[in-house]
C-alpha cells in the first residue's frame, strides 16, 4: 500500500466503525449467537430476511464479509469517491463493467477490530476473484477467535505470534505489548499482517518471514501466541491448515521450542487439534515434546470430533460424488493409520513451574463455550493450581477465610426407582468459560455450608456436626476443599 493512502484507510476503518461494522452489532444484525456460527449456506437466507433493508451496514456486512456484490450506488452511499480510489489502488477493490462492487479481501470484525485477510470462503463463484492460491492466507475462524479470546491480556514487554497469518494475534497483542514479532512462512501472510498494522496505526509490531522461531535468534518472550497448522491431512493441499499426515509436524515443534524461548513468568498460549488414541493421555504427548523442561500445562478441551464425522467433514471432491466419497475414504484411511480414534480442539496455555512448588502439574477443564474474554479465568485456573500446592498451603487454609467465588449452579441428578444415589454437579455462573465440575457429597456439604464466607476452623466444626453419616474428619474436609479451591469453586481469602 502506497504510505499516502495510509491516513485514508485508518479513517475508512473508523468509519466503518461507526455505521455498526463491529463484531457485536453484525451479530446481531445477522442474527448469530455467536459470529464463529456465520456459514456460507445461510447466505442467502442473510441477505433475504437481515439485509433487506440496504442500509450502510448491510452494504458493508454484504461487501466485506459475506463475499457479496453490491450495486455501485450501493458503494456510492458507503464511501466517497476519494475512498473507493484508495481501495482500488490498495487492491481490496474490484469494480466490474456490469456497475457492480466487489471486496478481494474479507473485512474481519474481532470486537472493536478490523483485519483484512483472503476470504473464508474461497471457492465461493466469484468472477475475477475464485482462484484460491496455495498460499491463501487464512481467515478469522472459530479456532483464531478462541485463542484471541482466551489470551492473558497484561503489560507486557514483548510477545512472539507464530504462524500468524493475517496477524490477527500480533495486532492484538500489541495493545498490551512494547514489542511484537509476527513469524510466517507465507510471504504473503507477512505482507497481509504489515498491511493490517499499517492500518490499525500499530507500527511495534514486526513481520517476518521464516520458519517458527527461525527468525527470533536467542530471544525469549513474555507471550507467545500460535495458530499451527494441525490438521491431519491425507495430503499437504493448504498450507495454512494441514500439519502433516499426523497434525502434528508443526506444533510439536512450536512446543519444543518453548524452553528455548519463553521468558520466566511467561505464558505461551496456543490453540489447536490433536489426533487420540485410546486412553493415551495428551499430557504425556506434551511433556515429551517439552523435553522434560519443568513447566505447568493447562489444558482445555473444546471439542471433540469422532475419527469418521472428522473424516466427512473434511472430504472435498464436491465435483462428484465419486470424487467425495473417495476423498472420504481418503482421510478416514489417514486418521486410521495414525491409530486416531477422535480429535479434540484444545487451547493449551504454558507457563515455567513455580519452583517453590513440588511438580510440574496439568490440568485439563471442559469447558462448554468460549464466548467473550476468557483471559482472567485462565490466569485464576495458574493461581489456583499454584496455591493448593505450596508447602504453606495447610497453614494459610488454617488461619484463612473461605468464601465462594460467585454464585453457582449446584445440579443434582436422581434417578427414580434406581439404585444409583446423587450425583452432583456445580458450575460457577456468569464465566467466559462455563465449566460443569461433578462434586463428591463432601464437596457438595462444603459449598452449601458456605452461604455466607466463614474462617476455615468454623467451616470444619458446622461441617463436622452437619452430617454424621459423611464421617467428615479434618483430612477429609481439607482435601475436598483443596479441591473446591483447585476448580476455582471457592476462594481463600488472606492468602
Ligand atoms: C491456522 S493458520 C493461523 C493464522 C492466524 N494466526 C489465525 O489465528 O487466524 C496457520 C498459519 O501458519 C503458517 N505456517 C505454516 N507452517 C509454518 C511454519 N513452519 N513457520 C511459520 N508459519 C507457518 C501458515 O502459513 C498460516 O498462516
């Protein structure tokens, strides 16, 4: 982009801004609970029953996001003539002979953010704009908008984002960082992320081109952020999505790479899939690529996917059914090969062991959603692991006071006519991060004594006299809170 056209197109944005082109209001406009769920086989039903009225918004929601053409008095209504030149020149503009407008880049809203990248969906039929390039850039999907949700938002010094694509969590990053680097393989995706920091106005963030940490030399980094490629795929057709015939080529590497450049006290966040086998756990999978290096994990899984509906999901051929079905038995021979029973979304986040406590631990969640900014829950779930196992843990539990965290669904299953007593479950309300934790009956006692926040001595004499059947000696009633506190639960204050 000409450096001239700069101050036009930050002003463009700010403009768009202001007629609704935000993440929020376009959700609400089309109707989404959540913008991961927009889909290219509702298009028509969003232009026919939420665009109708072609209003500014709709105009913009039509060109830049849903792929779509837009009269040019529709365009004329949008942007002044000044405007629609610069993003001719800039390239993101296609003006046809038949007085129609098209966007060769999608507009991505990320809450108040704007970043342009290729479109989602590339084989949409688009004249002059179909050719899908091997070196296609990807767009913001559900796994970017995961990570850019659940990364720790804190001043920090400098912050690594690998395979960054668009750029997406180098430019979110560089509100909270003095420095950001942005590493891709893709020159193109480097050039995409310079272009979305010219026009945010973040010039402290840096892109290059290499493979993962090839250009960062000896430097470690208070955030790393990443988005690898990690699908299994029977074949390397796009190099933003596939990692190997494993998943894994690229983010074992990323997590190799961890000890050598993760600064103490950082976090290296990352999301992606990983292929299971059986009972194999994933920690032990994780370890290894660590190397041994002491560092506490946490884990939490997204979403599972059988082996077969991934398998469907992925087929292309849609030439022919032939072609698809081949293209089916293609990945689901792949998955096999690799002894892969299901895949799981994880968003893993690292951090260096505490060395005042024993063991480098894991920990694993299953979180219902991601919906909004999740970053504080995770730095909680670090604290809370982080405290119960101190060597002075006994001692502030002792002298401290216990409250819940906020108010909390506590579900109780029966099954009537069945031998099969009480099952429990609680889950703190009001999280990004909904999580339903199943409780045994001395938790359960313990939250529900826990209506008003009592000195942990207090708690033990009420829950002793409350239910003599429980046998709740002191161990007992320390290790279930222990466990309270560990699932965020409950909060030791004075700690
Ligand atoms: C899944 S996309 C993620 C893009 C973006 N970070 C996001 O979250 O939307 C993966 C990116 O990794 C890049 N990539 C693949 N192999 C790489 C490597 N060895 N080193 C650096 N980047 C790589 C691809 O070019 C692509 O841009």
């Amino acid at each position: 982009m000409d450096d001239a056209d700069v101050p036009a197109l930050r002003d463009l944005l700010q403009h768009l801004t202001r007629i609704g082109y935000a993440e929020k209001p376009i959700r609400e406009r089309l109707g989404l609970t959540d913008i991961t769920k927009l889909r290219w086989r509702a298009l028509p039903i969003y232009r026919a029953e939420k665009l109708e009225a072609r209003d500014p918004q709709a105009s913009a929601i039509d060109l830049f996001l849903l792929q779509g053409a837009i009269p040019r008095t529709e365009l004329d209504n949008l942007f002044n003539q000044a405007v629609q030149e610069v993003l001719v020149r800039a390239g993101l503009l296609l003006l046809d002979d038949h007085g129609l407008a098209r966007a060769r880049a999608s507009l991505y809203p990320l809450g108040n953010r704007l970043i342009f990248s290729d479109h989602a969906w590339p084989s949409l039929p688009h004249p002059g704009c179909a050719d899908v390039p091997p070196d296609q850039i990807m767009y913001i999907g559900s796994d970017s908008r995961w990570l850019a949700r659940a990364t720790v938002r804190r001043p920090v010094r400098n912050a690594l984002d690998l395979c960054t694509g668009s750029g997406v969590h180098a430019l979110l990053a560089a509100a909270h960082a003095q420095r950001v680097l942005a590493v891709d393989v893709n020159p193109r995706a480097a050039q995409c992320t310079r272009f979305n920091s010219q026009a945010s106005g973040t010039p402290h963030v840096e892109a290059a081109v290499g493979d993962l940490y090839a250009p960062v030399g000896e430097e470690r980094f208070d955030l790393i952020t990443a988005n690898p490629p990690f699908v299994p795929s029977p074949r390397d057709s796009l190099q933003y999505r596939d990692g190997g015939r494993s998943g894994e080529d690229v983010q074992a590497r990323i997590i190799a790479g961890l000890p050598h450049h993760l600064a103490p006290g950082g976090i290296a966040q990352i999301v992606t899939e990983f292929g299971e086998r059986g009972d194999e756990p994933l920690a032990d999978r994780l370890r290894g690529w660590l190397g041994g290096a002491p560092m506490d994990i946490h884990i939490l899984r997204m979403r599972e996917t059988p082996a077969a509906t991934y398998a469907i999901g992925h087929a292309d051929g849609a030439d022919t059914y032939e072609a698809f079905l081949n293209s089916v038995h293609d990945w689901a021979a792949n998955l096999r090969k690799q002894g892969y029973t299901r895949i799981v979304s994880v968003l893993l986040a690292f951090q260096w062991s505490d060395p005042a406590t024993a063991t480098p631990w894991t920990r694993s969640d299953n979180p219902k959603s991601l919906h909004s900014i999740a970053g504080a829950e995770i730095t909680a779930a670090f604290a809370a692991e982080r405290l119960v196992r101190r060597s002075n843990f006994p001692e502030l539990l002792s002298h401290g006071r216990l409250r819940r965290t906020g108010p909390i669904a506590l579900l109780e299953a029966r099954a009537l006519g069945h031998e099969v007593g009480t099952q429990a479950q609680a889950e703190l309300l009001g999280k990004a991060l909904p999580i339903i934790y199943p409780l045994d009956p001395v938790e359960r006692e313990l939250l529900v004594l826990l209506e008003k926040p009592l000195p942990f001595s207090e708690l033990l004499t009420l829950a002793q006299k409350s239910d003599p059947g429980l046998n709740l000696d002191e161990p007992v009633i320390v290790k279930a809170i222990t466990s309270l506190i560990r699932r965020g639960l409950v909060l030791l204050e004075g700690s």
